[in-house]
C-alpha cells in the first residue's frame, strides 16, 4: 500500500512545524557582509583573495563539507521508512 500526503504550506509554516531555527536574521547579516565585500572587488585576483578570506580551507574545505552533506544524506536515506530515491 502507497499512501501519499501533500502539504500546503509556506517555507515559513514549514520550519515551524519542523521546529527549525529562524535564521533570517543570520542570512541577512551574511549577504550584506558579502555584499559589502564584493563593492571593493575589481579584478579576478581580488575575487581570489576574497574566496581564499571566506573559505580559509579552500578547495579542501569544499570538498569536505560535500562529503559532509553526502554523508548525511546517505545515512537519511538509509534509516528504515526513509524514502528511496527510486520511490519518489
């Protein structure tokens, strides 16, 4: 038997529900320190620095947090009940 259920909600009602934090407020302090950040940016090699000032890490610390996300969403997929990939 397949039961499905929609749900009508915005994101706001959605992260209520869900009991996920509010983070707006954070976002918007991000994007305008970015924002801010980006005004002074007039060449290839400044971008550069910049991205180098934002992820310390780099290259590794991209790489690592993608396989951070991959792991997680492979551990979600894998719980039992958990929705296939194939399934949905």
């Amino acid at each position: 038997m397949k039961v499905n259920v929609e749900v009508d909600c915005s994101p706001e009602e959605a992260r209520r529900f869900l009991g996920l934090p509010d983070v707006t407020r954070a976002n918007e302090v991000y994007v305008d320190a970015l924002a801010k950040a980006m005004q002074g940016v007039g060449s290839v090699d400044q971008m550069q620095d910049l991205a180098k000032q934002m992820a310390p890490m780099g290259q590794f610390g991209l790489k690592l947090f993608q396989q951070l996300m991959e792991g997680g969403a492979a551990m979600a997929m894998s719980k039992p009940g958990a929705p296939k990939p194939e399934d949905r």
